[in-house]
C-alpha cells in the first residue's frame, strides 16, 4: 500500500474526530439547534469503505449519524461545521443541520433521518445508475436498529430483483438509542438476512481495523460494478458517545466503553504509520488537521445567518 493512501485515511479519520469533538463543544455551549449524534469510534468505517470507491461515478448515502461520511467523501469542514451552526454558508445552506449533510459535488446524497427511509431511495440511485450505463456504484450506510423495519426489506428486495449496483452496510455499533441489539435481533449474525432475496452477503468482525473494512467493501463494490450483484455487508464497529448529546448512556457500562476505546481505529492506524518510520508524516498531519479545524471554526462562526425573507427558499412547492 502507498504512503499517500495510508495519508488519506489517517488525515480523513483524524478529521472527522476533531471535527466532531468541535462539533460536541459547540453544542454544549448551545450554538447548535436541534439534535446533535457523534460518529466517534466509528470512523474506520466510512473512511475504509468509502476509500475503495471512485466518486466520480460513484454514490453515497447515509442515516442521519452522517458527519464522518460526508466527510470522507471529501466534505469540507469548514461548510459542515457551518451547517451544525445553521449558517447561510453550510453544506445544505443550513437548513439541514446535524442530520441532513449533503454535498452532491462530492457525490454524498444526505443525511437522513428517519431510520430506513433512505434505503428505497439509494436503490433508485442505483437503479439509475445501472439504467444509465454509468458503471456506478451506490454505497448506503445504515445503523442495526434498521434491519427490522419494513423500508429495509422493501429496498432490498428491489435490488436483488433488478440486480442493482448497490452494497448495503450495516454498522453494527450494537445499540439502537439505548436498545441493545440482542433484545431486536434474533441473530448475531446480522448479514443472514440477505439470504432472502438472495443476494452476496459478508461481514467484517473487526471495523476498527480500516483495512478490512477497505478489503471487503472493495471486494461487494466490484462485484456491484461487475456482474450488478447487490451486497449487504455488517461491520462490527462502536460508538463511544451516547446515541446523541442528550443520552447519559445508562445502559452500558463505562468498562465496555473504555474497553472499546483501548481497540481505537485512529490511535491504531497512527501506530502502523509509526512502525513503518512515519512518525513525523503522522505528526505533521496532526498538526494540519488541527489547523484546519480552527480556519473552519472561524469561517463558520463568523457566517451568517440565512436572511428570513429566505425561509422558503428551496422549498419543493412555491408558495
Ligand atoms: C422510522 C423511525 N423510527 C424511530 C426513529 C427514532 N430513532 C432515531 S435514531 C433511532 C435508533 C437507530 O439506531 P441505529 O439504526 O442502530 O443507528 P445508530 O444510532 O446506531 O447509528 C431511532 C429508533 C426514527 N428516526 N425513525
């Protein structure tokens, strides 16, 4: 593996969690409206996953924990945080917020927040792919807590059927609000549920590690991009935070939380940059991240706030 792509993915990871660490300040000094849930732990999976596709014909889609994939599809900062703030210059001119990031440029279609919903709609993302002869793949994300609810099967089901270039993957972080998986989930095996429609199905034990997560969803996009074989792929990953800034997250234990936290995906990637001798790369991208973050804390701060006469704006219907 090249230096520059073992870069890529320690910089993208690096900046997603002081992005969000920012992201959790400004929230509790109540700069932030609405609902704010942290990706942090979970960062080698959008990063490793999405680093496997070429966003020029490619396409992303998520729930609503949606800050670490817009980012690594190459999101700015600077637009994200101004997007938390609800500023005019944010990534969804700040009428989003947390949970509705967007950035077609870079070819991230949201940010959804209610659980399942997207799933339809990333198939139809797919569907014109493959309609077009785009030789597009479509990548959508979703929690555990949404293998359960009807959008789940229905998308499914349409993209076994018409064989789409999709790859499902389910982040396995073990909770849904503070619902553990084994009281919702009769399996521990949560990719047996493509079995159904049928279509391929893989599962990577260890997400913390960005590699195999690259491996696998590398392996489920050529298939898509080749032979239009949809995947549903779980990864077992670990959110550190409360499912949002407003859960004290009674129930877990701060032994599992920390336990999780000593298996972190950044802190193990920065070691590998250390034994291959790249400790000052690490150091220096550190150091760049951080300044990034601050030029990006400025630029959203000093933003302004979208005119009222503005409100409708972007609506579907004009009044
Ligand atoms: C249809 C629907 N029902 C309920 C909710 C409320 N809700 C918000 S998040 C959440 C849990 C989702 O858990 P999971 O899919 O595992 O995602 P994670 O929070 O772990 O990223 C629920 C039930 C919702 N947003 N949409």
């Amino acid at each position: 593996m090249d230096n520059e792509l073992l870069f890529d993915l320690f910089r993208k990871m690096n900046r997603i969690r002081r992005f969000e660490e920012e992201a959790a300040r400004l929230y509790t000094e109540r700069k932030i409206g609405g609902f704010l849930h942290l990706y942090i732990g979970q960062e080698s999976v959008a990063v490793g996953a999405i680093s496997v596709l070429d966003l020029k014909k490619d396409y992303v889609m998520s729930a609503y924990r949606c800050h670490g994939h817009y980012i690594a599809c190459g999101g700015r900062t600077d637009l994200g945080l101004a997007e938390l703030l609800g500023k005019e210059t944010g990534c969804a001119k700040g009428r989003g917020g947390s949970m509705h990031f967007f950035d077609v440029k870079n070819h991230y279609f949201g940010g959804w927040g209610i659980i399942g919903a997207h799933m339809p709609v990333a198939a139809g993302l797919a569907f014109a792919q493959k309609y077009r002869d785009s030789d597009g793949v479509t990548l959508c994300f979703l929690g555990d807590g949404a293998i359960n609810i009807g959008p789940f099967h229905e998308a499914m089901s349409l993209a076994a059927l018409w064989e789409l270039p999709i790859v499902f993957i389910i982040e396995n972080n073990y909770f849904a609000m503070g619902t553990p998986l084994e009281k919702t989930a009769p399996t521990e095996d949560l990719s047996i549920r493509a079995l159904g429609y049928p279509m391929a199905r893989d599962t990577v034990e260890d997400g913390n590690d960005v590699f195999s997560v690259r491996e696998t969803i590398h392996s489920a996009v050529k298939r898509a991009r080749e032979s239009k074989m949809p995947t549903l792929v779980e990864v077992k990953t670990y959110r550190y935070r409360g499912h949002s800034m407003a859960d004290p997250g009674t129930y877990r234990t701060k032994e599992e939380v920390e336990a999780a936290k000593a298996k972190d995906c950044i802190e193990r990637l920065g070691k590998k940059l250390e034994t291959l001798g790249l400790s000052e790369d690490r150091k220096k991208i550190v150091d760049e991240v951080e300044r990034e973050i601050e030029t990006a804390l400025q630029f959203a701060e000093s933003s302004n706030f979208p005119a009222p006469e503005t409100a409708l704006d972007f609506c579907l219907i004009e009044p």
